[in-house]
C-alpha cells in the first residue's frame, strides 16, 4: 500500500511537469497483477493507437511494483496491452481516453494459461500461444461514427465475453483473440442490440467487421 501510494504521488508530479510544458497532454497510469492479485514484476506494457494499423505508440516495463506510466499522450481513444514472457494470456485494455491534465488508471490482468505442453518437445502449441485480431467500424444508418459501442465476442460454447472492447470517438474497436470462430455483439445506449455470426480468427492475421446499426429504439 506505501508503494503504491508513492507511486501515486510520482505520477502526480509527472503530470504537473507535463501539464506546465504541455497542457494539451494527459497520461495513463495503472499497475500490471496476476489473477491472483499480485503484482506483475518486469510486465511489458504497450500503448497502442486505435486506428486499423493499431501501431506501437509507446512502450515500458513494469517496476518491481507492477507500476507502469506514460506521460504526455494527446487526447484521444488508445489501446493498452500487458504481457509476461511465460504461461500467461496478454491483457488488453481497449478504447481508453486520454484527456488534457488528467490521469487515467487501469490495471490490467494477466491471467495464467491451461493449456497442454507436448510431452515430446515441452513446445506450447502455437495456437495456444500466438492470437489474431478483430477490428471494424461501428456507424449509424446515417453513415455517422458511433462512440461507447461495447463489441462482446463469444465463442461456440458461449465465452470469452471478459475480452470485449469498445468504440472510439471514431466508431473504430479493436479486439484481440485466440483463433477460432464467433459472433460478435454490438450493444449501445439507443440501439437494439445486434449480432454478427461466424467470424473468423486467424492467428496473426486481422479480420476486418463493420457494422451498421440500424434499428434505433424509439420513446
């Protein structure tokens, strides 16, 4: 608790610093546990943007706190990623807005994975390793942007809702997923809720869903 109490603090001078030099920046902060609530020691944390390329904006370690920050972000909608070299799944945090003199705190969860081992080369199956990526565009009838669209994906026995994302500003989300096969589930305030099936997962590879949402909910 003192630890990250300190850490609060340091970030809290951070971002004065950064607001006196630049006061259209914001910063994200937050720190990287295990399911089991421990912190993550070491967690390589990726500051994403949210376009379709979805390229590396920024990069860090986690300290021996878990504790990660990046200072001096524009305003705007970005994607987070923690991942541990070992037996864990990546987490990714999707759709996070920065804005001027703010910090926004996350924590990311890196969960342990259950999958088998070949007994004959002590290998992790690929597929169990590597994922793929879903991304699109969530629009009106009128071919405007839908911002706060929560993208819920499900696979055939009806999981994996935990990993939803949400729309940007834009319209834009942006979902990381094991290979496999889902529907997808777009639920907005003002919209009945709407369901894509049969998308595809390809490991290391993106598969591209736009939507557009045309059955408004009327008073």
């Amino acid at each position: 608790m003192l630890a990250r109490i300190i850490f609060m603090n340091i970030v809290i001078m951070l971002i004065g610093l950064t607001s006196a030099s630049n006061a259209a920046t914001g910063a994200i902060a937050g720190v990287a546990v295990y399911e089991n609530g421990s912190e993550v020691i070491g967690a390589y944390i990726l500051l994403l943007g949210t376009s379709d390329e979805c390229a590396t904006l920024n990069e860090c370690m986690a300290d021996i706190n878990g504790w990660f920050c990046f200072t001096g972000i524009e305003p705007g909608c970005y994607d987070l990623v923690a991942q541990m070299v070992g037996s864990y799944y990546p987490d990714t945090l999707f759709s996070n807005e920065i804005v001027p003199d703010d910090t926004l705190l996350v924590y990311p969860i890196l969960v342990y994975k259950p999958y088998p081992v070949d007994p004959f080369h002590h290998v992790e199956p690929a597929m169990y390793v590597d994922n793929g990526f879903v991304t699109g565009t969530v629009r009106s009838i009128e071919g405007d942007p839908i911002d706060r669209v929560v993208v819920v994906p499900f696979d055939a026995g009806n999981r994996l809702g935990r990993r939803q994302g949400y729309t940007g500003s834009d319209g834009n989300y942006y979902l990381l997923l094991p290979p496999g096969v889902y529907s997808l589930e777009y639920r907005v305030a003002g919209y009945y809720p709407e369901t894509i099936d049969s998308i595809t997962v390809v490991t290391a590879d993106t598969t591209r869903v736009d939507l557009i949402l045309s059955r408004p909910l009327h008073e």
